[in-house]
C-alpha cells in the first residue's frame, strides 16, 4: 500500500515513518518542504516531494500522483508562541495546509481515483483550560482555544470532521498531549533541559539552567507510543473520527528536569528566564484516552524514564558531534 505522510521530515513524521517501515507492504511517500538533518536518517526507504502545504494544486498533484491508501497528515506549525509572533503564517500551515490535503482527497475520491483513509493531527490545546475537578479532559469537552496555535488547530479538526460527515470521508482527527522524544525541537521545554544540560555535561556551558515556570503538570507520552497509536487508528474501523493521545497522567516540568540532571549526573544552578514565561499556565492538564484505548487496544508503553534517557542521550550525541 502506498502510504503518504505529510511532513516525513519533522520530529513526529520522521518517527511515523520508521513506525510504518517495519511493517511489510508498505511504500512510503513523504512532503518535505525544506532540507533537513533528518532526512538522511530516512535514506532512500521513502520517496520525498518537496512541496508546502500551503499550496493547493501542489498537495492534489501530490495526491493524485502517489495515489495513497492512507495519508497522515502530520506537518504544520507546532509551537505556540511562534502562532503569537506569526499567527497568519500559522493559520496557513495549520488550517490552509489541512484543508488542501482534505480537499485533495475529496477530489480525487469523488472521480473514484482513490480509497484512501486520512488521519489529521489537531491538538489538546483544543480544549483550552479546565478546571482541575472536571480532569481527565475526554473528546467530549467542548474546544475553547486559548492561543492562536489552537485556534488554528480547533479549525482543522473541525472542518476534518465535516469533510467526514459531509463527504463520507474516512477521516480520523487525533488530539495529541505533549509527548517528548529524540529529534524533537529545543524550542519545546524538554528539549531546551536536555541540550542545554548535554552541554553542562560536555562541558560546552556553565552549570547553570536558563528556564521557565517549573510548576505546571503536563501530560507526556513518548513519540513512539504516539505515532502507534496514529497507525493503529487507521488499521481497523472505528465508531469515531476524533481520539485523545495521552498517558492520563499529570508530570511537573520540574520533574522533568529533575530526572534528566539525574540521567547526565549533573547539579545545576536554575536561572528563570522571563523570556521562556508564558502569560498563562494551566496549572495541570490531563487528558483521557479511553477512546482510543477502547477502539484500538492501544496503551502507552515507554515509560517517561526511558524516554528521558533516549532524549538526552539523542541532545548528548549532538553536541558532541559539534565543533
């Protein structure tokens, strides 16, 4: 089967792809809209179309030359404080780009061209803030985003849910927790610990630790586990188009740090840095994923510690490879 991901050269895409090689029968196609460190990592096992999203025939012709049975549809703008600085350029990435793959899809399924299933990534930052008694946060919730990145993304996963209502589309829209893992971007706060304490550690920096508020309780699930779940959602029917991916736990930002200076052996100095304050932190967010666990056996497997090992070692490994 020919399997089209969008963005295969990104933290979860490149993940999803490794997920998806294992697997025997698949051939795997994937937008890039840049050169990245990544790509060489993927070698020739997927063939790349360097294109953006953005631009409407350039994903239809994408479509309808690869002729997918499944399209995950992972690429987009993921970082909310950029959606601040640039919220036009992020509600082209992450609404106009998820509409031109639907609307690719729908075209091409209309004159019979494809059978295709399409996952499309929205995000737990949908459902905005929740008072802490009414925690775990399900798919029921109503979205109330509270930045331009979520509203962004609350647009995408509605209009994937009336392509799918209104065109009889198979689409499954995911609503995604945080989740950490090697390749992941330093601008997120577990990635911004590892570098910096792979650099205390290689004595490339002062043990001293730039951060932001360590008090809020996030909802982390490893990359790994979160893209076994994208690939399990589109192996078998489902009663819903929309599933939370989350641990349903809760995990400081403090602790996070804490156990990544226990990986390296390494004491640090903790500095804040006013510029990695958000206005406002949700003090806690949890999420639920008995949908998801219901419909596909699905269960998170990584424990964070391993995660947080792998991370380091990953930000370890780079740094040292750097003069």
């Amino acid at each position: 089967m020919n399997v089209l991901i969008t963005g295969v050269d990104g933290f979860v895409g490149s993940h999803l792809a490794e997920a998806l090689l294992e697997a025997p029968g698949n051939r795997l196609f994937g937008t890039v809209r840049r050169p990245s460190h990544v790509l060489p990592l993927l070698g020739t096992r997927v063939t790349r179309i360097q294109i953006d999203i953005t631009d409407a025939e350039a994903v239809h012709r994408a479509v309808h030359d690869v002729r997918p049975g499944k399209i995950f549809h992972v690429a987009g703008q993921a970082f909310v404080p950029t959606s601040f600085e640039n919220p036009s350029e992020t509600f082209r990435s992450n609404f106009q780009g998820t509409l031109n793959v639907l609307e690719a899809v729908r075209r091409e399924h209309a004159s019979a061209a494809i059978s295709c299933s399409v996952l499309v990534v929205s995000s737990g930052e949908v459902y905005g803030s929740v008072p802490r008694a009414k925690l775990p946060i399900d798919e029921s919730f109503p979205l109330h985003p509270e930045n331009p990145y979520a509203i962004t993304k609350a647009c995408a996963d509605m209009t994937a849910q009336q392509y799918r209502s209104l065109f009889g589309l198979d689409v499954v829209v995911v609503r995604p927790f945080n989740h950490l893992g090697q390749r992941q971007s330093d601008l997120f706060v577990g990635s911004a610990f590892a570098r910096q304490i792979a650099e205390i550690k290689c004595g490339r920096r002062d043990a001293k630790l730039s951060v932001g508020n360590l008090e809020p309780q996030r909802d982390f699930t490893d990359v790994r586990d979160v893209v076994n779940a994208y690939i399990r959602l589109l192996e078998r029917p489902r009663e819903s188009g929309v599933f939370n991916v989350c641990s349903g736990k809760a995990v400081a930002i403090r602790e996070i740090l804490n156990e990544l200076c226990d990986i390296a052996g390494v004491k640090v100095d903790i500095t804040p840095d006013p510029k990695r304050l958000r206005g406002h932190d949700n003090p806690v967010i949890i999420g639920s994923a008995l949908r998801l666990q219901k419909a596909t056996g699905w269960a998170p497997s990584i424990p964070l510690r391993k995660t947080l090992e792998d991370l380091f070692h990953y930000w370890e490994g780079r740094v040292r490879s750097t003069p």
